[in-house]
C-alpha cells in the first residue's frame, strides 16, 4: 500500500529535528512545504529523524509532507489490520 500524508501544525516550541515511528514503512520523500529538510533513519530504533536546515520559530504553521509505503499485516507495526464493534456491536 502506498500513500501520502500532510500533516498541519502550529509549533509550540522552536524546532530544529522532528522524529517519529518508521517500523515497516519506506518513505520516498518528507519534507515540510517551504523547507528542505535532511531525513534519517535509525534501522535499530526505527525511527525516522528529520533535520532542519534551521531553528523555525515558535507559533509558526507549518506543513510536514510525506510519501510513503508498506505492507498490510497481522504485526501490529506499520499498517496493520484492525476492527472494532459499533454502537449496534457489528464488527467492522
């Protein structure tokens, strides 16, 4: 399954690095919208760092975009399949 993300935001504190959670995902590109930022990955950890080419200001809005790929599967990390029961208790 592939796919993409844009995630809005308005910065509580000035950032220089976002991380987040990587387990069996291969993203082909983040960036925020008017920055190039420099990514990483922690294969042990697996996490995904992105660096900013400088500090952003605190208050400001900003856009994280992100392209992305992975597997569907039963290891409760990536994508993963999941249900749960309505109101009227059907399983979706």
């Amino acid at each position: 399954m592939s796919s993409s993300l844009t995630a809005r935001t308005l910065l509580s504190a000035p950032p220089l690095s976002a991380t987040m959670e990587s387990k069996r995902l291969n993203c082909s590109s983040l960036n925020f919208r008017e920055l190039k930022a420099e990514s990483s990955v922690d294969q042990k950890k697996e996490v995904l760092t992105l660096k900013l080419p400088r500090q952003l200001a605190r208050g400001r809005k900003v856009e994280l975009i992100i392209n992305y790929a992975g597997i569907i599967n039963d290891k409760m990390a990536g994508f993963y399949r999941s249900s749960y029961e309505d109101k009227s208790g059907q399983k979706r």
